[in-house]
C-alpha cells in the first residue's frame, strides 16, 4: 500500500511539471490577465487533471500554451504588450530620477550657505540637557524651541511665561500669542522656516532617524534661519548629528551631559501590595492602563493614567496632580517615555513586550532605557529606581548596555516633486520603492497612500497640491471612524462646502472612548480648517470635551476591572481565568467558548 501512495505521489509530481497555472504564465511567459484570457485556450482544473482533490486552480498544459503563443494574433497583442510595459519602464525611471534629485545633498548644499554656530548636547535622560539649551533661550532676543510633543512644547511655554520671558505657543491643534513675546515654543512640524531667530532649540534630535517623523527634524536641522542652534540628543544620536553638522561646514561644539541621578535596578516587583509613593507603573495598552489604575484606586491609592488616546489638556492636568501629589502613583504607557519631567521615583515594567503595530515583540534596549531615565528626578530623590515584573534580565542587562547607534538621517517626500506631470499616487508607489542610501533613509508615505486609497473617488479639479496637503494630515489610520470622518471632509473641502462636524459623543450617556474619539476627530476638523482657510472654532468645544474626559476618569476607571464573564464578579489582579471560581463550581457558563478558555488557562 505504501509503495501504491508513493508512486501515485511520484505520478502527481510529474504531472504537474506538464502543466502552468496562471502566476506561472505571467511570471515564465511575462503574460497579462487579457492576453491569458484572449489566447489561452479553455483551461483545466487541478483535480480534473489528476493532481489533488483539493486542487481547484486553473492550468494550462505547456503544450497548449506553446501553440497559442506560435499564433501570430497572440504575437501582435504581444509586442503591443511590451512595448507598453517599456514605456511604464521607462516612466518610472524617469521619476526615479526626478525623486532621487530632491535627495539629502541639496538641502545640505542649502545649508552650506548659512552662517550658524552649533551647539550638541549630549546625554542621558534626566542629565540636563534640555535644561541648559533653554538658558541660552531664555538670554536670546528671538527664539523658538522645538519639540516632538504638545506636551512638551507646553511645558516649554509655561516655564519661560512663569521665569518672566514673554513666549507664544504654536503646535498643529494650538496657538497661543503672548503680548510682546518673541519666542515660540512649537511642535517640530509647526516650525517656520521664514522667521530668522536669534536662538533656536531642537530637543530630541537622535529622532532624526525616526522613518515617519525623522523628516521634520532633517529639515529643521538644516534649514532654520538662526544664529545659534542647540540640538539636545540622547548619547546614540551624536555620531550621526556631528557628521550632519560637519558636512554643511558649521561650527560647532559638544556639551557632554551627565545624568544627575544614579539610576539601579531594585529588582523583581512581586505585586502592587508594593506600590510606593513616587510610582510610574508602565504597560503598553490603554485599556491595561485603566485597568491598573483601577486596581490601585479600588486599594485606596490615587492614580494618575498617561497614555496615547487621552488628549493633551487632559494629560497636562493628570500630570499636574500626579506632580502636586494629589495623587501618589502614576500609570503609563511609553508615552511618559518622551513626556514633561514627572517626580517619578522608581519606575516598574508591568510588561516588557508591546504591539508595535505589525506584531508583539520585546521591548528595545533604546525603549527601556528611555522610560527608565524617568526615575530620579533630580532634586527631589537621590537615586532612580527600576523594577520588573516580568523578564528581569531583560530590563537589568538593558539599562547597562549601550544603545544602537543612529546610522541615518530621514529625508522628507520632495513636495517640489508635485509639480512634475505625474500623477501623484504613481510617485508615492515610486518612492516607497527607492532603495535606501548609506546615512540617507526616506521618509515612509505609507500611510499616506492608504488615505489616497480611502480619499476615492478623487474629484478632477482637485490639484495634487491639495490632495497631498489631505492625505498627509494626522490621522490615526488603525482607526475606521477616523479614517471615515476624514473622508467625509475631504469631500466637504474639495467640493467647497461647511466641513461637517464629528459625533462620537452621546450627550446623555457620554463614554470615555466615545470622548477620546470625539477629540481625535475634533484634531482632523481643526486641521482641514486651516486647509480650508476657515476660521478654527474647535477650541472651545476641545476645552469642554477634556473636562468631560477629566471627569470621566474620576468616575469610571472601576469599568475596567476584570469581571466574571458570567455573573461579573470582579476578578482579582493576576486571576487568571474569564470566569469565577464560583461559577465554574457551579457550571454557570457557556460551554463553549468560556469553558475552551477556562480549561485552557487563558487570560481574560
């Protein structure tokens, strides 16, 4: 019987070496989807020729497909064929080059031309860095500091306004103009590259490499109109920076910054009977932030929550309780990584793996070391302290290794390219396809050309000018309500009509996730706004919706704890079943799913 299978088997392989299903034909013979169907004759299933039962393509014995191309009709339509694809071929090559023009060199050649003393600093996390560049702020006439965070750009503001030094605030859904201020705190995409300034700050300028935002800080290095430039960057920036900096021949120095606080690991964190004063307990999902928080609160200990989804306003002011101790522990997602200065005292990993969009994986040694600088803070404690509650080795070997090196810049999409007679979805297919250069990376429209998929169908007399301004507005792709609102006033801009307004709130019964949204969509409102050239008149409605976020906090963290999945008991921390002792016991579950997840050990 074993032999019978095995040359039934053999019989099969060979037969299908006789035979080509489509890919195989457009791959071998370069044949299209209307020569196939034109000139192929009629094909044949798999199982029909014998090879599998569960063989349902289509093929073509070789010997069909080697006459039908010998018939010269197929041969006319053929040529026809190529000589299309040569011309596409050669289409392309031309908008490679005219995309490969606009490389890094020509705004190094710009910047060549610039008189501009620069200034590196140097250093870890907490070592001062910020602190020093924003003196040099402070003295200067004009100036304007840049970050990569409303919430930084915002602690920026408030410090200079509270030290005496008039300062306005611009960042992409905020302006605030001081009286007689001179200086402006921003969001790196908001800076002005027309206005000459006497100071300018960069923070966080190792974020140069950054695929989908490293442009903006490329193009601010190398074009803003000062006299003094300061670059804050963690140690794994500065190689590239003073290589950046030496090709456009600016003098400059490096200012080597210490961290102010010694920073060591305490160890396993057991459980939040542990919990301290001074806490930053570090997951990486909302929904886990809430979740813990709640936990704490139903112990009796306040806590303050920062993550993605919650709107700046509403960040600011869980910060501001957590720094007046108004509550005692904080719990975050790595976007306390790269926020304000927090009295953190120890930080503790809950997780040390996250979903970084494409698949969950271990955090990096750069992303554990930057959420762990946030301990110590100077002034207030002698040490900063880092604890795990998972994969310790992990997080102790991270903190005494060495960060990668940044290897490359990011260079923006050459908007100069728009001007070009090709289409535009044809050169953002063409520039995700460059190859990368040595220290040159190119800025990742990916996300762009999904919103031009989601904006069809596109109106003839939009220009690509606006197209391009729409498609690369903020917006959180990973959401379909966001994307479908953008949509809709896209089509309200193109066809010059109100842009209509979000509503993601239900009034009567408001929820968190329905307030979060509603301020996200209120975020793309603002900016098609200003493409429009309407007047923004979302703020006051924003202010309003972070009251109601605020509020929402206080109330309803307890809706994340885990229940019963049948009676709703709560389930404790660490539980690790969807359903209560009690109900299992007592059999009170669907059978089905609850019970495959119970006997399976599955987490809820």
């Amino acid at each position: 019987m074993a032999k019978k299978r095995r040359k039934r088997k053999s019989k099969k392989k060979n037969n299908r070496k006789l035979y080509l299903n489509k890919v195989e034909l457009m791959e071998q013979h370069r044949l299209t989807e209307s020569l196939i169907k034109n000139h192929m004759p009629a094909p044949q299933r798999g199982w029909e020729l014998g090879l599998g039962k569960d063989d349902n393509h289509h093929y073509w014995s070789k010997e069909e497909v080697a006459q039908a191309m010998e018939d010269p009709a197929f041969q006319r339509d053929f040529a026809k064929v190529e000589a299309m694809r040569r011309k596409q071929q050669e289409r392309e090559a031309a908008m490679r080059k005219l995309l490969l023009s606009f490389g890094g060199m020509e705004m190094i050649e710009s910047a060549r031309t610039m008189t501009r003393r620069v200034v590196i600093h140097e250093g870890l996390t907490n070592s001062g860095k910020t602190y020093d560049a924003l003196q040099a702020l402070k003295k200067a006439k004009t100036g304007a500091y840049l970050g990569p965070l409303r919430l930084l750009a915002l602690e920026v503001f408030d410090t200079l306004n509270e030290a005496g030094v008039p300062c306005s605030l611009l960042t992409g859904e905020e302006k605030i103009d001081i009286p007689f201020s001179e200086k402006v705190a921003s969001t790196i995409e908001m800076c002005d590259f027309q206005q000459h300034y006497d100071v300018v700050v960069i923070d966080e300028a190792h974020l140069v490499a950054d695929r989908e935002r490293g442009c903006h800080w490329t193009r601010a290095i190398l074009s803003m109109d000062t006299d003094e430039l300061h670059l804050c960057t963690a140690p794994e920036g500065l190689p590239i920076l003073e290589s950046l900096i030496r090709s456009i021949g600016a003098e400059y120095q490096v200012v080597h910054h210490e961290r102010l606080t010694p920073l060591e690991f305490a160890g396993v964190f057991e459980d939040f009977s542990q919990v301290e004063p001074g806490d930053a307990l570090i997951t990486f999902s909302r929904r886990e932030v809430l979740r813990i928080a709640a936990e704490l609160e139903k112990a009796g200990i306040q806590a303050s929550v920062v993550y993605g989804a919650l709107p700046p306003p509403s960040r600011r002011e869980e910060v501001r309780k957590f720094s007046e101790k108004k509550t005692t522990v904080v719990v975050a997602t790595d976007a306390i990584g790269m926020g304000v200065s927090l009295p953190i005292k120890r930080v503790i990993f809950c997780k040390t793996k996250k979903f970084d969009g494409v698949s969950t994986r271990k955090l990096k040694v750069s992303e554990i070391k930057q959420i762990a600088g946030r301990a110590g803070r100077y002034g207030i404690y002698d040490v900063g302290e880092v604890m795990t509650m998972d994969d310790p080795e992990l997080i102790e070997t991270a903190l005494h290794k060495a960060t990668p090196l940044v290897t490359h810049i990011t260079i923006p999409f050459p908007q100069e390219a728009l001007d070009s007679p090709y289409p535009l979805s044809e050169l953002l297919e063409v520039w995700q396809g460059l190859p990368e250069i040595e220290d040159f990376h190119r800025e990742d429209m990916s996300e762009a050309m999904l919103l031009y998929q989601e904006m069809k169908p596109i109106p003839k007399k939009a220009t690509k000018e606006e197209i391009f301004s729409c498609i690369t507005c903020p917006v959180d792709v990973k959401s379909d309500e966001l994307v479908a609102y953008w949509k809709e006033c896209c089509q309200a801009f193109f066809r010059r009509e109100p842009l209509p307004r979000p509503v993601f709130v239900d009034e009567q019964t408001p929820t968190l996730e329905g307030s979060e949204l509603q301020y996200a969509a209120l975020d793309i409102l603002s900016r098609m706004l200003k493409k429009a050239r309407e007047d923004d008149n979302t703020m006051q409605e924003k202010m309003a919706l972070c009251e109601q976020i605020n509020d929402l906090l206080l109330k309803t963290k307890e809706d994340y704890l885990r229940r019963c999945r049948s009676c709703g008991a709560y389930l404790p921390m660490g539980f690790k079943w969807n359903i209560c002792q009690r109900c299992f016991k007592a059999g009170n579950f669907d059978r089905g799913e609850d019970f495959r997840r119970f006997g399976r050990g599955r987490r809820g």
